[in-house]
C-alpha cells in the first residue's frame, strides 16, 4: 500500500490502536505490513471501509448503531 500513503497512514493509525502491544498483535505494523498479517488485512479493511463513509456519507450524521437510521 506503499502509493496510497493517505489510506497507509489511515490503516497505521487503526492498526496502533487496535493492537496497541504485543500481546495482542506479535509485530509492529511495518512488519505486520511486510508479511500481509491478519491484524495488518484488518486495519486496512477498516480504512476502506472508513474512507468509503467518510466520501459518500457528507454531511449525513453516522448512526451510532448499524441499522439505525436517523
């Protein structure tokens, strides 16, 4: 994800505060990012998934549970 440096700062943040010590995830993430991990898949998922809200959902408050609607 090296040309998106945008959504790799978006996954790195997510990623720190998920799995903020090692017992929960055993590498930091530019390794975690070297070797494709679970944890490093998640929080680039999560990324996407917060970039697509934040693109297409302006001005929209965000439902704080999924399936509310406001």
């Amino acid at each position: 994800m090296q040309h998106d440096i945008r959504l790799r700062a978006a996954a790195r943040a997510i990623y720190d505060a998920c799995f903020p010590t090692e017992e929960i995830a055993p590498v930091g993430f530019d390794e975690a990012e070297r070797f494709g991990t679970i944890h490093y898949r998640r929080a680039v998922e999560a990324a996407r998934a917060a970039r697509l809200n934040l693109l297409f959902d302006t001005g929209r408050q965000l439902p704080l549970f999924e399936g509310m609607s406001l």
